[in-house]
C-alpha cells in the first residue's frame, strides 16, 4: 500500500487539466461563434446602410430637379469630373441631400493629390447626426460624380444623343451618366484613431486615370475598419441642354 501514495492526487490533477483544456476549448468556440455571428450582422448592416442611398436617389425624383443648381444632380452637374462628398445623415429626403452640406474633391492637373474644397460634406466622428443610429456605430458617407473620368462612356459623336433631336435648333437633348459611391463603415470594430479614420474620409472614390493612388475604401481596408463600398451608375435621358450656353443643363428626366 505505501507504492500508492500520492496517486490520487495525481489522478485529480489529470481531472483538473483535462476539465481545463476541454473549459478553455469551449471559450474559444464560443468566442468563435459570437464573431461570426457579429461579422454577419456588421455585413448585414453596412450592406443595407450603403443600398439606402442608391434607393433615395433611384426613386426620390431628383432627376426632375437635376436643372437646379441648388440640387444635388445639378451642382453635381456645375462640377463634372469632381466628386460631391455628403454624409448620408438622419434626416428627411427635404434636408438630406443640401448642397450647403456637401464638399468637393478634385485631382490637381498632374493627379498626383486631391484638393479639398468645403468640410461640410465629410461625416465627422465627433457629431453624433453623423451617426445613423443613437449607437453611434455606423455612418455612411457618399460620393457623386458627373461624367466620370473613368467612366466607359461611348465617346462617338451624338451617340448620347436622342433619336430625332435637331442639333439647330434652340435646345437640344443629350444623356448625363452619374456614378455614385457609397461607403458605409463601423469605426467602433477598429482599433483605428479617430484622425486616422478622418484621413480617409477626405480620399477621393476614384484614383486618377495614370498611377495608383489611395483611395476612400482602400485606406479604410489599410486600417482594418469593417465596411461595405458600392458603386452604381445612373443615365439620366433626355437632359435638355440651351444651345446659347452649352453648360446650362434645364433639366433631365
């Protein structure tokens, strides 16, 4: 009997190692589980945040007012080539879209750097109707461009160009391509700083036609912040344009 001393401490000690591991092991699924399950609301949630806007602009009416140069459409139209910067804020569709909340972001004439113009359309960390939620988790920030420059637009003479439109006369009927950018992010699933977050706010959605500068959703993928970009084209027909001032766009439809 004295070689069996100590054996049952030994046994209970194997017990307690064993009941650990299979503890430890059952810690880390569930923690396993419950990211997947918040990686799956995240996408869900910066799915359907980046598709509102695309909704908003597709069936708000805007086009019939794209001849306003207070619209959206048409201050878009007054900068073709820019990007019109606003954050997608809870508000109603009357204040939403306010040229006096957007900015604007332009390539310098050798694409090598952006220049700002107004900060009123950038979404800000530190306002809480920035957020679309009281959470202040996700916000939304959206980009439109006239004319983009690398837009796939057929560049043939009149092919934008309505069928039995009399380029003589007094006003003619021409096609306007709009691309809008959506991104929706959630900075609070970031180790991101707030600065860090804002410098990507200000890159524009599209890199110049020559090198390969960062853009919006690369810099917020350089820095691990969860978000959703999408990016929809719309062909406004049929925009009536005063043959007196061939920048004067009345209206689309």
């Amino acid at each position: 009997m004295k070689h069996q001393n100590g054996s049952t401490l030994i046994v209970v000690l194997i017990l307690l190692l064993m009941i650990t591991i299979m503890g430890t092991l059952a810690v880390r699924q569930g923690l396993t589980t419950l990211n997947i399950a918040t990686n799956t609301q995240a996408n869900q949630l910066l799915f359907q945040s980046s598709d509102t806007p695309l909704y908003r602009l597709g069936s708000g009416g805007f086009s019939s007012t794209s001849g306003k140069a207070t619209s959206l459409l048409g201050y878009a139209l007054l900068n073709q080539g820019k990007e019109v910067i606003f954050c997608f804020r809870s508000q109603t569709s009357e204040s939403l879209f306010n040229t006096s909340n957007t900015s604007l972001l332009t390539w310098n004439s050798a694409q090598t750097d952006i220049t700002v113009s107004g900060t009123g359309g950038f979404c800000s960390l530190s306002t809480a109707t920035d957020f679309a939620s009281s959470r202040k988790a996700q916000m939304t920030q959206v980009a439109i461009i006239a004319n983009p420059i690398t837009s796939t637009v057929d560049t043939t003479p009149f092919s934008s160009t309505s069928l039995g439109t009399d380029s003589d006369s007094s006003n003619v009927t021409d096609t306007k391509l709009f691309r809008v950018y959506v991104n929706s992010f959630i900075p609070a699933l970031s180790t991101a700083t707030d600065a860090e977050i804002t410098a990507c706010l200000k890159r524009p959605n599209e890199s110049p036609l020559s090198g390969s500068a960062s853009t919006m959703s690369s810099c917020l993928k350089g820095l691990n912040i969860p978000f959703n970009s999408q990016v929809q084209d719309f062909k406004l027909d049929s925009c009536t344009i005063s043959s007196a001032n061939a920048s004067t766009i009345t209206s689309c439809s």
